[in-house]
C-alpha cells in the first residue's frame, strides 16, 4: 500500500489539466449559493464564414428574393452502437438559417428577403387587418400589396457522409497507456435560384463542410506492492463539433458562393470598396 500514492501522484502528474470540462467564470461559489447549480451562459456563434458574409460588399441594387423551403433532403439519421434512433442527423430547422444568412449578408445590404415560410400565417393576419380597418373612408388606411420575388431560393442539405475519415495513435508501457482518435464527417448544402418570370434556373451552387469528433484517454493499469495492490484509472473525454453549427457555416458559405455567382453572370453588381469610398463622398 506504501507504493499506491507514488502512483496516484503520477497519474495526477501526467493527466496534467484534467481532460473533464471545466464550466466558465460564472460558475463561482457565490453563484452556487445563490442559484444552487452551475449554468453555462449562451453566446452567440460568430463562425468565419459569417464575419465574411457579414463584411461583405453591398449590392448596388438589392434583389428582392424568396425562401419557401429548404429541407434535409439526407434521409440520415443519428448514428448509436446497439441502438436504434430515430432522431435525424442534421437539423431540420434549415430553412431558417438560410434566410438568417441572406439577411446577414452585407448587413442587410444584400437581398430584400419576403416571407414565403409562414405564408399562411402573414395572409390570414392581412385580413385581419382588412377587417379591422374602414377601407371605405379612407384610402390611405389599407394595407401594402405584398412584394414579389424576383428569385427563390431552393435547394437542401444533399448530403451527411458518416466516418469518411479516422483514426488515431496510442502507446502503453508498464501498465500506462495513453490514446487519441478522431472522427471526420461530411455534410453537402446544394443552394439554387430560380427565376419567378420564366422558371429558369438561373444560380445553382454546393458547398460542404467537415464535421470533426476528437476523443482521449489515459489509463492506469497496474499491479504494486509485490503484485498484491491493483491500481485501475481511467480518464478521458470525446467533443463533437456541433452539425448545426456545420450546416449553418455551409450555407453561409453556399450563400457567399451564390453572390459571386450571380455577380459574374450578370443578374447583380457586387459594390466594390472603391465605388462604396465614392458614394460617400458624393
């Protein structure tokens, strides 16, 4: 038993900062006695492919464009050993983040995106106003026509290939051992624009995006005290990247790649900075 914590304080020794996570600054002893538990505090995610979308140049004219759908078109669902799930493995709330992206770009200086998602909901509240309004006395108190999309935008995530890559590397000696192994898969975004006078397609653009998975272990196997005492630790930890996160920034993405598009076939005209520089001293 004397030889147990010599090797106790070696593994604490090599484990180094303890591979379990560690919950951010708001998890203070005050914040325990006033709230009982810890709480991670949300933030927002700002991935590279927003701050390029967001610092975009402008348009010079903006389109006025629609999103009816945009849906996993995958059929893939969540990967378990041993077990049957019936969850699916990309979110379904894509159609979302492409018109979040559209109305990111350029701060809002690119596309003038009309609600086509929640059609029902916008027409039935229209007559609802219709009806609470006297048309009759006044014109001027009847509401808007609603704006027509020059271009939608359709398409889906195409594609969630699972375990296109992996591997890993460990090593043991004298009862020590250490491993690491990672995981690579891969989800496709297909983004295309349709023409709403002739039906053309006129934009069609596919991008992906890797989705890693890492993982690590220590462990301890070992016999002391004349072969009589077994130490047995073990320690690790897996991360996943988020997949919504993935299909977020491959939308993005697609959504960059598809004003480029657009701006070498001629259907827009990208501001460039000089242009931009000039407006503004006029």
């Amino acid at each position: 038993m004397r030889l147990l914590y010599p090797w106790l304080g070696l593994f604490f020794i090599l484990s180094g900062c303890s591979s379990i996570p560690v919950m951010n600054d708001t998890c203070t002893t005050r914040f325990m006695q006033e709230f009982g538990e810890c709480i991670e505090l949300p933030e927002i995610v700002q991935l590279p492919t927003y701050e390029k979308l967001l610092n975009f140049p402008p348009a010079e004219v903006m389109p006025v464009v629609a999103v009816y759908d945009f849906k996993d078109l995958t059929g893939q669902r969540k990967r378990r050993d041993n077990l049957a799930d019936f969850s699916t493995a990309v979110t379904q709330g894509s159609t979302e983040l492409l018109i979040d992206a559209l109305k990111t770009a350029a701060r809002g200086k690119w596309f003038r995106v009309v609600e086509r998602h929640g059609i029902d909901n916008l027409v039935r509240e229209r007559q609802i106003v219709r009806s609470t309004r006297d048309e009759k006395d006044d014109e001027n108190k009847g509401i808007q026509s609603l704006l027509f999309a020059g271009i939608i935008f359709e398409g889906g995530i195409i594609g969630y290939d699972s375990n296109v890559e992996s591997g890993g590397r460990g090593a043991r000696t004298l009862g020590i051992g250490t491993q690491q192994s990672y995981r690579r898969d891969v989800v496709t975004v297909s983004l295309r624009g349709i023409s709403t006078l002739t039906g053309e397609i006129l934009l069609n653009v596919q991008t992906k995006k890797t989705i890693l998975s890492v993982g690590g272990g220590f462990d301890v196997f070992k016999f002391v005290d004349m072969d009589t005492q077994l130490i047995e630790i073990e320690d690790g930890v897996a991360e996943n990247e988020s997949v919504t996160v993935a299909v977020r920034a491959a939308i993005e993405a697609a959504v960059v790649a598809v004003i480029e598009q657009g701006d070498e076939r001629g259907f827009w005209v990208i501001q460039r900075q000089g242009e931009i520089e000039n407006e503004k001293e006029l």
